[in-house]
C-alpha cells in the first residue's frame, strides 16, 4: 500500500497537493507504531510533512489520539509557537476532555486517518488493559528524496 501509485494519486488529492513522495527513510518511511499497556506519546510535531496512519489493533482502554488544528507552519519554532504551545497546554492541564483547542479522534481496526503531523500537535494517550495499540505510520513528504533527520532515527529506532 504504502508504494502504491494510485493510493499516493487519492492521497495527493485528498491533501491537495502537487508533490507527494513517500519518506526516502529506509529505516522510518513506513512502520508499526505498538503502544503496549502503561505506555503513551506525548504531545509533539512530526518531522514528515504528512502521516497517514491505519488502526491495526485498538487497546482495551486508552490509546486515544488527540490533536489541535493546524498551529504552526512546518518548521516553525519562534516564539509565537511557544507561546501558543503553552497556552494549550495549560488549557489541557485544566480542562482535559473539555479543551476547545483539542479534538479527539475515534479510532477502530481499520481507520484511515491523513494529517499534518508536522504542523498539528498531536498525543497518543495512556494505554490500559491487555491489548497493545497498534497502528501502521506511512509517512509522506513533498520533498523528493527527503529521510528523517539522524535525531529522529536515533530516537525512535536505536539507530543512523
């Protein structure tokens, strides 16, 4: 799927995009994210500048993926950005299942989701239960040629 030419022609599309190339990232272009129980992912930004993720396996509780709009342009770190941050996640702290500037997004085996990983702020919350949360991550970029900085790959995967 993740190679697929006409799944990347409806993705292209539906994002309204001119260019859209998978991440030249041998090591993170497309892989399976497994939150097991007692694990999450905090709030950040992606580094590619477009994720597209499919629910394998929902958790028994918890899991939930939770994102702003869009709050930034990609790349952006001043400190407009990092006033906006604090402002939402403040509003987080207090109000929780309540936050205005959040949405929650409902996830079942299968669920397609497309999104700017780069430029939205997005968490993956507690996982409870038995079940891991798992979810393929095909990760996209309109920039031919373009991998995941060393940071990243070192981070997510033990290694360069």
């Amino acid at each position: 799927l993740y190679q697929n030419d006409l799944f990347r022609d409806f993705l292209r599309s539906v994002m309204s995009l001119e260019e859209l190339y998978p991440l030249a990232d041998p090591i993170g272009a497309c892989t399976v994210n497994v939150f097991k129980p007692d694990t999450m992912h905090a709030w950040h930004f992606d580094e590619s500048s477009h994720s597209v993720t499919i629910m394998l396996q929902k958790p028994d509780q918890g899991g939930d993926f939770r994102h702003t709009k869009q709050i930034r342009a990609r790349g952006q770190i001043d400190e407009t950005i990092f006033t906006e941050l604090e402002s939402i996640l403040e509003e987080d702290d207090r109000k929780k299942e309540d936050n205005s500037r959040v949405n929650t997004l409902e996830f079942e085996p299968g669920t397609l989701s497309i999104f700017s990983g780069s430029t939205c702020l997005h968490e993956v919350t507690h996982v409870s239960g038995e079940k891991c949360r798992e979810v393929a991550v095909l990760c996209y970029t309109n920039i031919k040629g373009k991998k995941n900085s060393p940071e990243v790959q070192k981070l997510f995967f033990g290694r360069v």
